[in-house]
C-alpha cells in the first residue's frame, strides 16, 4: 500500500461527478452558448438587435441601479456566469482554471465554489455602492451594469495565493515561478482591461479580491464562511438524491481515561485500507489542514510501514 499514490488517484478527475472547478467552468460555457444562440435567432429572424439586449441579455446582467435591480434580484448571482465577448469568457476560464486547479489542491474540493460566488456578490455590492457614492458615476446610474467572472476570479485568484504564496508553478522553469508572482500578473492584466474612466468596475474586481483574502483569513481562525452554502448544495441534491448518506462529523481523538493534560494512554486505532480511504477522500474534499491529529498520524504510520 503506497498512500502518497493512492492520495493521487483519490484526487477530483477532470470527468468526476461533484467537481466545483469543472461545473463552475461548464455553467459559465453553457450559459455563454444559451445567450449567443438566443442572439443568433434574433439575428436571423431580422428582428432589431436592440430589442435583445433589452429583452433578453439585460436579465443576465446586474444593473447599478437599485430600482432595476429590485425587479431582477437573480442578476446578483447571474451576472458572474454571464459574458457578451468570446475573448472575453475564454480568459476568465483560463484564469479560473489556472487558480481554481491550485485551490481545489491545496484546501480541497469544498472551498472553490463559495469563494467564486462570494467574490461575485462583494463586487456586485461595491459596484452598485460606487454609483450612489461618486458624484461622477451617478451620471451613469441609469445604465451602467456589470457582467462578467472578473470579481469572481479576481476573488479566487487572491484566496489561492493567500494560502501559498510560493506555491511554486512550472517547476521545469528554473524550479518553478512563485504563486504570487503569476497574481500580480493577472492583477495587472485584469486592471489593465477595465475601460477607462470606468472606476466601478475597478472597485468591483478590488472587492473581489478582498474578499477572497478575507475568506481564507477567517478560515485559518476557525470560521468558515463556506459552510452554510456547502450545506445548501448538500440539501439541494439530497432533494433529488434521498439515498445519499449524509456526511458524517469528524472522529475525534480518543482516550482511554479523561484527565486534564496529557493523558497517559492514547488509543491507536488499526490501520486498515478502508480508513485509509476515507482519510484520503476527506482530504480531497475538505484539504489536509482538516483532518484531525489522530488522522495525520494514521497517514504518517501508514507511511512508515510502506517504507519498512
């Protein structure tokens, strides 16, 4: 039994069912497509173009103004899967996948998701709150909105390199290129892109990434902030699921007497390869730094006797 193999191979795979990096790639590809097919009828039927981005693509979009937005509240959640340019939803997937691969490695498959919708939502939130605060962009109020991955991205771009910063890429390179190094880049370019004199959608992508810095802060001390809309997507597909097993809570270490301090005697569960598994599954879905004391010294005495 080799457990730094089987950790591999107990790793998300590209195809696998529950992978946040792949669905948060696919809805925003399936809903690109949706809206051009839409676009293309609208083209071929010669009916006027304006009419679509009145009726239709303006239901995807977030809008600054209040009003607006009180009649289409979905758009909070549905402007950060939705893209107008090609090149536009292209470079924010590659961006999403080059920093989602890293963060699902690093603090496993659970975290990705809330960290994409909340980057989303702090963006939506500083960008409408920029048009009601700035004198200069209340004259855009009527029709300025946003759309796009960017603060989502952004979000998760900034909670990777938070966890790691010299989380190295391209090893073959001179040993590899810090993590920190590839977000400042994409920092740049993603800054470099905002039309100018559009500052609300420079506040919106800065929101985004403070709230990913944010998010991992308060992981590291003790609050998970993804945890309720983990619940959320657990109870939603149990809906559809009801034979699924609800997740079970975390062993604790046990003992044999309960004294204050260390205790004399600690008891060691039996190393089989079914607990193994679910050590290995656990690490995939919630990251290594979860797993408890007792776990990480199952691994390590694992380990140890593959090498004997």
């Amino acid at each position: 039994m080799n457990v730094q193999e089987d950790k591999r191979r107990s790793g998300i795979l590209l195809g696998a069912d529950g992978n946040a990096l792949v669905n948060l790639v696919v809805v925003n590809a399936v809903l690109f497509v949706l809206i051009k097919f839409i676009y293309v009828i609208y083209l071929l039927s010669d009916l006027n173009i304006d009419a679509f981005y009145s009726s239709v693509f303006s239901w995807f979009i977030l809008p600054a103004d209040i009003d607006k937005l009180a009649y289409r509240p979905w758009t909070i959640i549905s402007f950060m899967f939705t893209h107008e340019r090609v090149m536009h939803v292209i470079a924010n997937m590659l961006w999403l996948w080059l920093f989602g691969y890293i963060m699902q490695d690093l603090t496993g498959n659970r975290k990705l998701v809330s960290v994409y919708v909340w980057g989303g939502v702090s963006g939506a939130f500083a960008f409408v709150l920029a048009h009601y605060i700035f004198p200069r962009l209340e004259a855009d109020l009527a029709f300025a909105s946003l759309l796009g991955a960017n603060a989502s991205v952004m979000a998760v771009a900034v909670a990777t390199t938070t966890v790691s910063p010299d989380y190295r890429i391209f090893p073959m390179i001179n040993g590899g290129i810090p993590l920190w190094i590839l977000t400042s880049l994409y920092v740049i370019i993603d800054f470099a892109t905002i039309s100018v004199g559009n500052g609300a959608m420079y506040l919106a992508h800065f929101a985004g990434g403070a709230l990913g810095f944010m998010f991992i802060y308060q992981m590291r001390r003790g609050r998970d902030w993804s945890l309720w809309l983990n619940n959320l997507f657990d109870w939603f597909d149990n809906l559809f699921n009801p034979e699924k097993p609800s997740r079970k809570k975390n062993n604790k270490d046990s003992f044999f007497y309960k004294v204050s301090g260390q205790p004399p005697f600690k008891k060691y569960p039996n190393i089989t390869q079914q607990r193994i598994d679910q050590i290995l599954d656990k690490i995939n879905v919630e990251g290594y730094h979860m797993l408890t004391d007792e776990e990480k010294d199952i691994l390590r005495r694992a380990a140890n006797e593959d090498e004997l």
